[in-house]
C-alpha cells in the first residue's frame, strides 16, 4: 500500500470548491482510488463486512475514504488499529469455536479424563 501512495502525483489530486457569491464556503481535496485509479473516492462511514476461514462478521460504523469501483478503503491510522483489533477479536472468537475432536479425546486419553 504504501508503493501505492508513494507513487501518487499532483495529477491524482483534484481541489474542489463550493461557492456561494464571491465567497468560497468549503474547499475539500479529493482524491482517486490508489489501487484502481478508476474513481473518486468518497469518505463516508460504513459497517465493514470481515471474513475469516467462512464466517462473517461486521465492523460497524468504519469512517473511511471508499472506492465504489473496487471496494478499497482508506482510513486513518487510528481507525485502522481500532479495525485490526475488531478482526484480531473476531480471529480469536472464531479460533475458540473451531475445536477439532481427535485431538481433544486423545488429551483426555492421556490425563485419563474418561
């Protein structure tokens, strides 16, 4: 990702502005998706659909930069710890709840746990 970045140039980059009269209200940078390069990327807030060995979980309300194109999306450092620790979460609650038996039944074998 960050070769992605790094190779951006100003022609990436585009100011828009909103005027009402001779005054400029909100002047906003945007910017076209780094990984497609085929669209504008919008900043919203979404859940965040997550999968992990099948089963599916969703990050709510993740405030990133989005590309209707590809689906990528660009969040600050902040929200991307605050995601990577929902995923870690979700990897350990799936972890727990896929137990393979044989192993267990040769444990209890061992500790002579019936």
């Amino acid at each position: 990702m960050l070769a992605v970045m790094m190779a951006l140039t100003p022609v990436d980059f585009y100011k828009s502005m909103t005027t009402h009269a001779d005054h400029v209200l909100q002047g906003v940078m945007n910017m076209k998706c780094p990984v497609c390069v085929a669209a504008e990327l919008i900043h919203d807030t979404r859940d965040l659909p997550y999968t992990y060995k099948g089963k599916t979980t969703l990050i709510p309300a993740v405030t990133a930069d989005f590309c209707s194109t590809c689906d990528e999306s660009i969040t600050d450092m902040a929200e991307t710890e605050r995601i990577m620790r929902a995923m870690q979460a979700f990897i350990r609650l799936v972890n727990a709840s896929v137990v393979e038996p044989t192993p267990i039944g040769s444990m209890s074998r061992k500790l002579a746990l019936g």
